[in-house]
C-alpha cells in the first residue's frame, strides 16, 4: 500500500465518486479506478459499494476512512515540519567549532540570530584543534563548522572575515604605555602557553618562531579564557583571539606591531540549506566583531 492509493482513496470519498475525483485531481479516471482497485486488493476487502449514482462507503470502507485521514494529515503535518526545519522556522542546528570561537563570537551570533528564529534550538560541538574540527565535519559532525578556512576540501566554504591575536599583559607591565607589541620584546619571558594539543599552541609557536625564538613555559592550561586571567595576574604574556577577552579584565590588551590576523570560514561536507545559510549571514555581521576583510596593503601577519 503506498501513500498515494491512501490520498486518492479520501479524495474519491471527499468528492462522492471516482469521476468527479479523477477531475479534481487532473487525473484519468480508468487510472485512479485502478489504484482503488488495486487498495481494496491489497487491503482483502472492498471499500465501496459501486452503485448506479456514485459510490457508498461499506463498513470496512468506513474504519479505513478514519486511519486513512489520520495517515493523510500526519503526512501533511510532517511535511510542514521538513519545510518549516528547512526555511529555518523550527528544528535543531548544530554547530562545529573551535573552543576559542565558542567563547569569544557564537555567544554573541547565537544571542541575535535566536531572535529571528525562537524556535530552533542550537547544539555546539566544539573542538580544541582546527585538524580535530575539519575530521569531525567530514564524519558527519554538525550541520556545519565555523573556525579557521579548512585545509581540506569540503562540499561549501563561505569566507566570514578575520579575527586579530592580542597579548594580554598586566596592568603595571614595563610595556603597558606602548600602542603596540613587537613578539620579540617577550623573548625572555616565561610565557601562558596552551597544552600541546591546544590547536592555539601551535599558533603562539608559529608566531615565537617567525620572530625568532621560542616562548618560555611559565604556566599551561587548555582554556583560552583562563590564559587571558593567568596573563593578567602576572603570570607571563598569553597571545589568545582579541574576541575570547573577557570584558570584565583588569589588564593591558595589545596587538602587536604586524598584525596577527587568523582568517575564518564556514564550510559544509554538501551545500548549506536555508537555515544554516542564515547563522552564517548573522556571523558576518561586523556587529559580533570579525573584520569582514583583511586590507591587502597592510603588514599582517597571517595565521
């Protein structure tokens, strides 16, 4: 039994016969004549009475007549469900990223873009590692990933801006007057570093060694948050996203003197439907603190 044969049997029944039927629903009607035939096989009874003028529902006919409209506006009601998911109206997101990007800009994303969508609930998956983070997309992980530009290739990767890596310095620090850090004016310092397994470890590394050295272990942690305290009590510069900053931080926030910038994608295995096109939308307003673009004539340094 297919759901077809179901609709056109309450379809035969709403209209009193399989003529008027078969008109209401552009069909011909030996064919719809057919597939109630073909139902009344299937289900080992007869579903009609075949009278001169139209048709009359027999008992067996009447207990199907009340399944079938059940089945018919179930069908109907999950198809609004799919539609509704797909256009962004309800249903569940979920989100691959990177932990530096789930403190410092999916807060703030997440607050505005529920606005529009009350409700679609959201699921985070996050990862320390950027490698971590493209393995799980394309093991099925998440709808789709916000983090660095992947190395690998995907289904869909939509350019969402940049993000700046700052030094975090105490307040009374011998470089606290300065506008900005040159790395190098931190080589003899022990440093807040991030476990090794941390993808940021392998970022204050590049940048260490791009300036010629290589940072000395004051104290590791794994959290980007904590580092930025750590840095702040005195315990040695921590180079972490200028948007994982808490607000509320008694410190010396610097960049440094060739901007470190880290560039940051969305991206899917396949094509992003219609409610993942609008979180990604929502990421790139500058209102939730990415550069939307990196001015090519400047000196950075890219990530």
């Amino acid at each position: 039994m297919r759901l077809r044969q179901v609709e056109y049997f309450v379809a035969v029944v709403e209209a009193g016969s399989i003529t008027q039927a078969a008109a209401n629903m552009y069909l011909a009607q030996p064919s719809l004549s057919h597939q109630i035939t073909t139902l009344e096989k299937e289900l080992g009874g007869s579903l009609f009475e075949r009278l001169p003028r139209g048709l009359r529902l027999t008992p067996a006919g009447r207990a199907f007549l009340v399944e079938a409209k059940r089945i018919v506006a179930d069908v109907a009601r999950a198809k609004r469900s799919v539609q509704a998911v797909t256009d962004g109206i309800l249903g569940e997101l979920e989100i691959a990223t990177v932990t530096s990007l789930a403190v410092g800009i999916v807060p703030s994303v997440a607050s505005s873009w529920r606005r529009s969508h009350p409700k679609v609930s959201l699921r985070l998956h996050e990862h320390t590692h950027v490698d971590r983070l493209e393995e799980s997309v394309l093991g099925g992980v998440g709808d789709f990933a916000f983090g660095p530009v992947p190395r690998r290739p995907m289904g869909e990767v939509i350019d969402v801006g940049s993000e700046e890596f700052v030094f975090v310095l105490p307040p009374d620090d011998p470089l606290a007057g300065e506008r900005a850090v040159d790395p190098s004016e931190l080589r003899d310092r022990g440093w807040v570093l991030y476990d090794p397994a941390h993808g940021l470890s392998v970022i204050v590394s590049k940048v260490c060694s791009a300036f010629g050295f290589s940072p000395l272990d004051a104290v590791r942690t794994s959290q980007v948050e904590t580092a930025a305290r750590l840095a702040a009590a005195g315990l040695g510069p921590a180079l972490l996203p200028a948007n994982v900053i808490p607000a509320n931080i008694d410190a010396v926030v610097l960049p440094a003197t060739r901007p470190l910038i880290r560039r940051l994608a969305a991206y899917s295995r396949s094509p992003m439907p219609t409610i993942v096109q609008s979180f990604v939308e929502e990421i790139k307003d500058p209102r939730h603190g990415l550069s939307v673009n990196v001015d090519e004539s400047e000196s950075v340094f890219e990530l």
